[in-house]
C-alpha cells in the first residue's frame, strides 16, 4: 500500500465517522430563566415587586448640603450632628435613604418603613442613626415614627412643635380622602423632665386635621404623664390671593415633652408663590412666657419674644432645590439674634 492509499483510506474513515456524529442530535444546555424587576402600580409611583415574592418595594431619599449662619452655628445645627463650638457659621452634609414596603393582606396595605439617615459636620465627626422604621396596617402603627406634634406651617421660622417628635410609640389613625383623627401612646424617653428626675416618662396624643377646599386645618394635642403637664396646638392655612395664608396658636400648661418653647404662642406667615419655581414666605411669631432652662427648668419665666424671619425656595430643576431662610428673634430680658442658613438638596 502506497501513501496515496494510506491518505485516502483515512479520509474514508473520517468522513464516515463524522457523518455518524452528525445524524446525532445537538442539546445545547438552556439558560437559566431571567426574572426581570416589574413595576408596580398598585401604590403609586416608584414601587416594583421584590423578584419572587408580591411585596411592592419603594427606595427614595434625598442629598442635602446646608450652611447655618447665627450665633453658635455649629451647636445650634437641627440635625444633631454638629459639635458645638463658638463659630458663627458651619457646614454640614446629610444623606436620606427610606426602604417603604408594601403588600396586600385581608386587612388591607401592609406597609414596613425604615429610614436610615447619616449626617457629617466633617470628615471625622459623623453619625448615623435610624430615623425611622415601623410597620403599618388597617390604621395601627407601631415602631419608630414621627408624631404630629413635628407637622407645623410651611417656613422655617414658626416654633411651635415638640423639641423631640420622634418616639417608639403605638398608634391608631382613622383616614378618609380628607379627613384623619387619630390616638398615641408614646415614649418621651428624651423628652422634657423636671430638675430632680430623669427622662424616663410617657406621654398621651392624639391628631385631627383634613382638608376643605381651600382650606386646611389640624388640632394636635398630647399629656406627658410624668410631668403631669399637656398642650394643645392648633393649625390652618387658607389660600389668598397669589399664595397661602398659615395660621397656628398653641398653648402649654407647663414645660413639658410635647411642647416647652412658651406658654402660649402665635405664629403667621403667608406663602407667595412669585413663579412656578420660586417661593417666598415671610412670617411672625410672638411667645408669651417664653421658657429659658437657665432661669428654670420647672416653669415658663416672665419673658416674651418676637420672632420674624422670611424663606425663599427655589426649584432649580426637577429634583433639585435651593433654600434661604434669615430669622431675626428679639427676647424681652436678653440679646436679640440673627440667624439664617443656605441649603441645597437633591431628592431621588
């Protein structure tokens, strides 16, 4: 046998080989099935199924850098997380993320919340904490919220809510389209006490508000059972003419944790809305019997005050927002005050 021969007996093999093979069918292995995110409508806007379960998902939040102006900036700085020092201005950052999950039951929407907030005065002096987190349904909730005690009228410069609105409290609220009423029992762990105790009180409130054209209305009221003290507020705001007009009177039997600023205010302020981005609200308050902790931490003291502020808000773009606020306070028996700040946020 030549190699001619050789090569050509070989090829023979091959190709009937290769045609057995080819008679064979070709499996290839399926791909694994892809579950994409759904959309979920049932809610409102923003929600989408958790793959693999019927729980809707919504995760929001917000940017925010803000700029405090006054005497002790830094100490005075409303979220909490600056250090306290004699700077006339600080800066701060924050950043809001809120998980709210919902699904159908026999009872109606069963809604879980949690809030987790991080504010920095700097790189090296932040905190992180949980603003918020309950569960929701058939009108209770229990858990970690803010009660209505923190609600007030739309500028910065009206003081007439609680120094601290958010309780572990339980909670039952009857709502319609434009009606609510609604009954707690919170925790005032680091609410207001009385020189010779320690915070370790409970407290009572209860919240009615709705709506009425263009009218608006709340009454909140609470009774801090270790102080033995209450407060009621009340709140309206009504639209004139190119913006909104909001009045508010609230009054405290005694320093206590639902309100301690005076034992009797009233705040105004009127809304204007200039254009379709930018809103302007100058507003007044006036305490009677103001409380000062350092001539009394019992009792409200013989000293009025004025305050008159005015907060510009302006949307920049969808999302994106900047706001100014200058307050000007005038205490009867100490040092009149100035203080503002500049902010920026971004909401997702």
């Amino acid at each position: 046998m030549n190699i001619k021969s050789l090569l050509l007996g070989s090829a023979a093999a091959l190709a009937v080989v290769s045609g057995a093979q080819a008679a064979d069918a070709i499996v290839a292995a399926e791909p694994e099935p892809v579950e994409y995110v759904r959309v979920c409508d049932a809610y409102g806007t923003g929600y989408f199924y958790i793959p693999g379960t019927e729980t809707c998902l919504k995760i929001n939040g917000y940017i925010r850098f803000q700029v405090n102006a006054g005497p002790e900036a830094s100490a005075n700085s409303a979220d909490g997380s600056s250090v306290a020092n004699d700077s006339s201005w600080d800066a701060y950052t924050r950043g809001q993320v809120q998980l709210t999950a919902k699904s159908d039951t026999e009872y109606g929407p069963l809604t879980g919340v949690i809030v987790i907030q991080a504010n920095a005065d700097n790189s090296s002096a932040q905190k992180t904490q949980l603003d918020s987190a309950y569960l929701d349904i058939a009108g209770f909730r229990a858990g970690l919220f803010y009660s209505w005690w923190d609600d007030g009228l739309s500028g910065e410069t009206d003081d007439i809510g609680s120094p601290k609105t958010l309780h572990n409290s339980i909670r039952y609220q009857y709502e319609t389209g434009s009606f609510y009423a609604g009954i707690s029992l919170d925790e005032l762990e680091d609410g207001h006490y009385n020189s010779d105790e320690t915070a370790n009180n409970w407290g009572v409130a209860f919240g009615i508000g709705g709506k009425a054209g263009a009218f608006t209305y709340q009454v909140t009221g609470g009774y801090d059972t270790d102080n033995e003290e209450g407060a009621v507020r009340a709140m309206g705001t009504v639209a004139v003419g190119p913006g909104t007009l909001g009045l508010a009177a609230v009054y405290s039997s005694d320093p206590n944790s639902y309100y301690e600023a005076s034992e009797w205010a009233i705040a105004a302020e009127y809304a204007i809305k200039a254009t379709d981005k930018l809103k302007i609200t100058p507003a007044v308050q006036y305490y009677a019997n103001r409380y000062d902790s350092k001539v009394s931490k019992n009792d409200f003291t013989d000293n009025d005050a004025w305050k008159a502020g005015v907060t510009i808000d302006y949307q920049i773009v969808d999302n994106f927002s900047a706001k100014v606020s200058v307050q000007y306070l005038d205490p009867e028996k100490a040092d009149d005050v100035t203080s503002g700040f500049f902010r920026l946020q971004r909401a997702f």
